[in-house]
C-alpha cells in the first residue's frame, strides 16, 4: 500500500503513488456513501470511469451497485499452456494462424451470423427469472464466442521458457450491457422514490437486498458473469482448432480464468459484505490470476496472496494514462507502429484510430506490479508475440 486519505467518512487506501482529480473523486464519493464498509481499496492501475474508478474495489453493507460493477459484467481473462516452444516454423506461420483465428472469431461490433450451440450457455439459471437475459437470449446466442471491441483481446505469447501460451480478454458482449443499463436506471428510479442520501451526480444509485430488485441484479449479474466466460471458452475453442490445424500434436494446459467486473458476497474484517471489483481481481491465497499488459508490454500470471487490506483484491491490468480520444487524437502513429514492429510483435495498429489501445496510452505494466508485491506473486512473465483485437 502506498498511501491513505482519511478525510472521507471511510478511508481510501491506495496501491500507486499519483491519482488524478476525477479518480479521486469518484473514490471520494464511493468512501462517503452510507453503506460502504471499512475502506475504499485503489487497485494501482485506478482511473476513472461511471461513477466507481475502474481499478476500485468497495465493500458494501447489505446493498449492491450496478455502477460499482460496469457495464461489461464479468469482463476478464483465461490464458492457457501450450507444449510448443517458439521456433523459426512457429513463427513463421504466426500470420496465418492469425487470419484464420480472424476467419473464426468475429471482432469489433461483429457477431456470429447463426446461433452458436445452446449447449454451450450457462446452465443452472432459470431463464424466464431472468426479465433482461430472456429478453436477449436470442441475441446473446449470436454474440456467444466473440471478442468485441475496445481494450478486449486475444494474444499469442511466450514465456521465459519459450512455451506458447493463448490469452483472452473479453466479457459478456451487449447482454452485460443491457443488464448494467436495466438495473442502474431502475436503482436511480428508486432512490429517487426513496430520497437516497446518495447524490444523483455521483451515479451511484443502490438496490439494498431487502428489495427483490437487488436479488434480481444479483441473479442476471451472475448470469452474466457465466455468459462472459462461456464466451471466452468458446473462443479459445476456436482458437485452439487453429493451433491444432497447424500442430496436430499440440496439448494445452488447464485453462486459468478470472473475472474483474462483478460483485460477490464474501467474509472480510469479520463480516459478510458484498464486495464490487470493478476492473480490479480477485486475489484471495493461493488464487491464480491475471494481469496483462499493453499489447506491447508483458502479462503476468500471478498467485494472490489475500491481503486483507484490498479485500484480497489485485490491479486487473496496467490501467491508463490516457482516454481513448486523446491517444487518438495525441500519439503518434509512426512511433507506435515502429516499436512494435521492432520487437517482432504481430499488431493491431494500422490507422490513427487504432491509437486508443497503443502501449503509450497504458500505464507502465512493471511499475503497476511492483506497486502490489503485497497483493500478488508473480508466477510466470509472458511476451507478446501476435496480437488481435476489435
């Protein structure tokens, strides 16, 4: 931990040096509102976003906040071993193993033409309980195995041992979306009704778990969260039918996944809280997770080492420096395109509006670690070596 501001009703405690206004006041906001428990947690890579800093973490008494999870609920990573070991042929065929990932797995705002297989949804829900989820189902069968656009990914990368490994950035698609909308506008239609001494400019609207609405969200965010990472299965499943075109003899490991845009019920400082990670990991003891980088820097696998203290919570990346306009409209293409051209890295820039996911508009991955070696262990050091994004 690097510093705490105790001058709000709750303190925040914050895992980097510098925060920016607008962060800092939203943490402000999040650390005065009456429910929230014990402290504010500022994840290293924090930075602003609607309402809660993406890279914070809020326990709260009793009640759950759309905006403290997002609109992409369950957003988050799986990455995978391979037994292959980079060598000329390897890279040699990177380009095409890249279109035909390309070939099957649509990006951007794209979705699959026909409905993927039902099977491969999350069971255990009752659907018609679900008043969003229903109403999308049919849609959401279409966005199933896709990576969309914005900061989601897939990376092909290597380790120090030279092992190829697959990583996977993306959440739960427009359904997320429609779910987050749908509960926050009805959270600040109640608490309107209610008088909520939360103000309505800090966008924060609550649904207490005394309410049905608030067991509602909790059910369809979950649901969401599952979607995510069936989506995310999915597209590792094609991703791995390309390897195996090209290396028949290709094994892969378990797959290791982590969700960074969700809230959960979990025991911290002796009491049953809902804690909201929004853009921030879980990393209880022992935990495997993730943190990537820039798609020019290093991601890391990491073991959680459950320090009470970010209710065993990690950074859930390297975080920005800049927004998506200003690194378009700032950054030079020729710079970016030229460094990652020099490290021999496959990547997804070729206009100026690509420019919003160029490394310069990320914080420095190395620092952002080093600012939590006591919420994580670093197990394994990955490189890029293809990038593809929406």
């Amino acid at each position: 931990m690097k510093k705490i501001i105790d001058t709000e009703r709750i303190p925040i405690k914050l895992w980097l040096d510098e925060v920016d206004d607008q962060t800092l006041y939203q943490a402000k906001n999040l650390a005065n509102l009456p429910f929230a428990f014990k402290h504010i947690a500022l994840m290293p890579d924090a930075h602003s976003g609607y309402g809660m800093p993406i890279g914070g973490v809020m326990a709260a008494d009793k009640v759950i906040v759309p905006n403290a999870v997002g609109v992409d609920i369950g957003c988050g990573m799986c990455a995978v071993k391979t037994n292959l070991r980079i060598n000329p042929d390897i890279r040699k065929r990177l380009k095409d193993i890249v279109g035909d990932i390309r070939e099957r797995v649509p990006v951007g705002f794209k979705h699959h033409k026909r409905a993927q297989d039902e099977n491969l949804m999350p069971e255990g829900y009752e659907i018609d309980n679900l008043e969003v989820v229903s109403s999308e189902y049919e849609s959401a069968l279409r966005q199933l195995g896709t990576l969309g656009g914005g900061n989601h990914f897939i990376e092909i990368q290597r380790d120090k041992e030279d092992y190829i490994w697959i990583m996977i950035h993306s959440g739960s698609r427009n359904l997320g979306k429609k779910v987050a909308d749908h509960y926050n506008k009805l959270a600040k239609k109640l608490n309107k009704r209610w008088n909520s001494p939360v103000p309505p400019k800090a966008d924060l609207a609550y649904l207490p778990f005394t309410t049905t609405e608030a067991h509602m969200y909790y059910y369809e965010m979950n649901y969401c969260v599952d979607f995510a990472l069936a989506n995310r299965k999915l597209m590792l499943t094609r991703v791995q039918e390309v390897f195996r075109h090209y290396f028949p003899n290709i094994i892969f490991g378990e797959i290791i996944n982590i969700a960074h845009n969700y809230a959960a019920w979990e025991k911290h400082f002796g009491k049953k809280v809902v804690v909201h990670r929004k853009g921030a990991t879980s990393a209880h003891k022992g935990e495997l997770g993730i943190i990537p980088g820039s798609q020019g820097t290093s991601s890391f696998i990491v073991e959680g080492l459950g320090n009470p203290e970010s209710f065993a919570s990690c950074s859930h990346g390297a975080g920005r420096i800049m927004g998506r306009n200003e690194a378009v409209r700032s950054l030079s293409l020729e710079y970016e395109i030229d460094k990652l051209d020099k490290k021999g890295i496959l990547h997804s820039i070729r206009s100026r509006r690509d420019l919003d996911e160029a490394p310069s508009a990320y914080k420095n991955i190395v620092q952002v670690m080093l600012d939590q070696e006591d919420l994580v262990e670093i197990k394994v050091k990955l490189s890029p070596l293809a990038v593809i994004k929406g």
